[in-house]
C-alpha cells in the first residue's frame, strides 16, 4: 500500500477514544479532528484516501447535523475519499441517511476494532483502485503521441513512431498483424499526418467483396460493361485521387486481380471495366493483411512482384496479448466512453477484472475488447466491473468438484456475489438482503476471498 494510502484522518470530539483509535490504526499516519472545521482544514492541506467521521459531533454531540454536514464538506472538497461514519445503535436511521448523501460505510459503537480495521481496509483497496483507474485514464489521453489512438505499452509506441515517420512520404506501407489489432485505424493515422489529409481516405476491404465485383469496384466500370451496368461508375482508386487509398486483408485478393493491381502500381493507371481510356490517378497506398505473406508466395498464392511492391516499408502491428498494459488503458477509455453514451453507472475496473486481464490471451484484440466492455457496461449496475460481467475466465473457473461440501461452498460464495452486486458493493444493503449481520457478512467475504466487487 502506497504512503498516501496510510493517511487517515479520524473526525471525533472523544478524546479517550481517539487515543485509542490511533493505536489501532499506528501502522497509519492518523490525522485527529474534533470538529468540522478542523477536519475540512486537514482535508484541504492533505490527500486523505480514508475518513472515519463520528456523527455526534459539537455544537450538536446528541444529533447527527454536524456530522452529516462534516460527510458533505468533505465529499465537496475531496469526492474521492471514503468516508465511514461513526454511529450509535439508536441512531442508525441517521447512518442510513448517510450512506444516500455518499459515505463508503458505518460502523456501529461500541467499536469492534478488527471489523473497523476491515472496513477501513476495504475502503482503502477501493480508493487505490479509483487512483489507479484515474491514472489509467489519464495515460490513455496523454502518452499516445497521436491523437485518436490509445497506447502506452513500449511495443505500441514504436509502431506509433513508425508511422510518425512513414505518415509524411508516399511511400506503400503494409501493415501487418491479426486481425482486431487496429490495422485501419493506423492507416487512418498514416492518411492524417500525410500532406494528402485534406484530400479522400478510401477503405477497401478486398476479403469482404465477391472476387465477381473486386475488379469493378477497385477500377470502376463503363455504362454498358456487364449486365447491371446501367451508368458510368469511377472505382475506388479513382474517388482516392490525391488521397490515401487502404487496401485492407490484400492476402486475399485473388491471383488474376494480383496482375491488374501490380499494373496499376507500377504506373498509377487505370482502366474502368469496359473502357479503354487510360485514367491517370495520383494515389498513396497503403495495405494491410492478417496473414503470411511469406508463405503465400511459396505456395504460389501471391506473387512476388506485388509483394515488393505494396511492402516498400512494413509495421508489424502486435497483438494485445504481448501489450497488457494496454488492454487495460483501452477498457477504461472503453468504459468511459459506454458509460457515457448509455447512461450507465459503471465507473472502472474491478480488482477481479484487473487480475482477470493479466492471464487472458484476447484472441479477438482490441475489437474483443471493445465488445466485451460494451456488453459489460450496457448490462451492469454497480460501478465496477468485474471479470464475470465482462465474461472473463479467473482463476476460480475451474473444474468444479462434486463434492457436497464444494457445491455448497460455491453456492454460498454465488449467493454473496449476487447480493453485493444488487447492493451495489454496500456492504450493509447485501446483509440486509442476505438476512445476515454485516459482522457475518464480513466473515463470510474473508472466507470465500471476495472482495467489493465480487
């Protein structure tokens, strides 16, 4: 836990019980207040992740409007630490009242020192984890040295580099790499940077259309060519003109339209389909594809002379497997950006979706990823993801035993996670719910190892 994760700061006008608060709590640098004014000053000088804040504080020791006023202070200038509030048992509608205007938690007097070490524990995990997404959050608008593309990890930043350099040339640049990894979106960048921005940007995906049509829509077609062809048509490198033309997944074009295409990359001229006027065309290319074109020119799939061609500077694009870091700076900008547009109330990542992402290889890339964090944002309703809302294996998902005891073990583990995922992660809305005491509650999450959003 990092020094600042240490400070506490403790709101209470008991003298005798603040003594004995700091030495619970001695690991902490503990900041004592007994009044609201002196807690405001010491949260307005300092990073305070946890406040425990005695309702009953003076001019108004026997009611709860100085310490309710203390909770809204504090949650003005400092939203984001957590404050647990301190309560009598013949005052718990008044700790109810401030669990709705934004405390963490409550605790009940008299003081059970090592379920207070535990709540406090707990809020001091989920304020670190706030931190970290916050920190995240500002790496994925910061460190990417191009604007529109998210990237922190080393490996992804050289292939931005790359492209930095190669975007102001015109020179053919293939990029290489599996597919979701985000091949177009470079290609795009590659146009932007490029002298050629405020000319067109033309994708075309060549595995996506019938190799009947290729011809036609790369090269257009004259009024008259083929049965259909009604009017003049100009193809895809023609409305490229003075632009960028992406020739996306060239690993598949067909080995007739190979020829036709070197042709035209050789002299930048084309004939429409049916014509036989030359069209000189000014066009930078650049081609991406998913599979191996080293390969494909053994077996004979892919020629040569193409391949020299389109390939006068490759970028191998890595997978998000081999870039972690960035899988979760891009959920984050992902759930952000879900969150916002739906309305939705999640507002990070989960310690379990956090561990999750390190051991998940993301076969689909960062369009998985994506996906998964859409579905997972649309569908839940607390403010922290977990693995199982964005259907992530953990390291729990194994096979599961048939032993009585297992199942009932696992039974109870699902019916808590369950109760504090409708409770929002409040620990004292899922006892309620489970019809247990929190202090069981709390026993129950050590023994099973959850944690607030499990």
């Amino acid at each position: 836990m990092s020094s600042v994760a240490k400070s506490l700061l403790i709101v209470d006008d008991d003298s005798g019980l603040l003594r004995q608060l700091r030495w619970a709590f001695a690991e902490h640098k503990v900041f004592p207040a007994g009044r609201r004014q002196e807690a405001v000053d010491i949260i307005g000088a300092h990073e305070i992740p946890v406040a425990i804040v005695d309702l009953g504080l003076p001019p108004d020791p026997d009611g709860a409007t100085e310490g309710l006023a203390t909770l809204a202070e504090i949650r003005r200038i400092a939203p984001a630490t957590k404050v647990i509030i301190a309560t009598g048992n013949e005052t718990r509608e008044h700790a109810l009242r401030a669990i709705a205007l934004g405390a963490y938690d409550f605790y009940q007097k008299p003081i059970d020192i090592e379920v207070l070490r535990m709540i406090v524990g707990r809020a001091e995990q989920m304020f670190d984890l706030e931190e970290e997404n916050r920190r995240l959050a500002t790496a994925a608008t910061t460190a990417s040295p191009i604007d529109g593309i998210i990237a922190t990890s080393s490996e992804m930043l050289q292939v931005l580099r790359s492209v930095e350099k190669l975007a102001p040339t015109d020179v053919t640049v293939l990029l290489l790499g599996e597919s979701g990894t985000g091949k177009e979106l470079l290609a795009h960048a590659i146009h932007k940077l490029s002298q050629r921005a405020a000319a067109p940007f033309v994708p075309i995906n060549c595995a996506a259309i019938p190799e009947t049509l290729l011809e036609s829509e790369l090269f257009g077609h004259e009024k008259g060519a083929f049965t259909g062809a009604l009017r003049q048509s100009i193809g895809r490198i023609e409305s490229a003109h003075r632009g960028t033309l992406f020739l996306d997944e060239i690993g598949d074009v067909p080995l007739p339209m190979q020829v036709k295409l070197l042709r035209f990359l050789q002299d930048q001229i084309v004939e429409r389909v049916g014509g036989r006027r030359p069209v000189q065309v000014d066009v930078r290319i650049v081609c991406a594809t998913n599979q191996n074109l080293d390969r494909m020119m053994a077996e004979g799939s892919f020629r040569e002379d193409l391949y020299y061609r389109v390939n006068e500077v490759s970028v191998r694009v890595p997978p998000l497997r081999e870039r972690p870091a960035d899988a979760v700076v891009l959920a984050n900008f992902f759930l952000r950006r879900f969150a916002a547009e739906y309305n939705r109330p999640a507002r990070g990542l989960g310690p379990s979706a956090l561990a999750a992402f390190k051991d998940y290889g993301w076969p689909g890339n960062v369009r998985e990823l994506e996906n998964r964090v859409k579905r997972a944002v649309v569908m839940t309703d607390g403010q922290l993801i977990s693995a199982a809302d964005l259907d992530l294996p953990t390291s729990e998902d194994e096979q599961k035993s048939l032993d009585i005891r297992a199942a009932r073990a696992r039974a109870e583990r699902e019916v808590i996670q369950l109760a504090l995922a409708q409770a929002e992660s409040n620990l004292s809305k899922a006892a309620k719910l489970l019809g247990i005491s929190r202090p069981t509650l709390y026993d129950l999450m050590q023994q099973h190892h959850l944690g607030a959003d499990a």
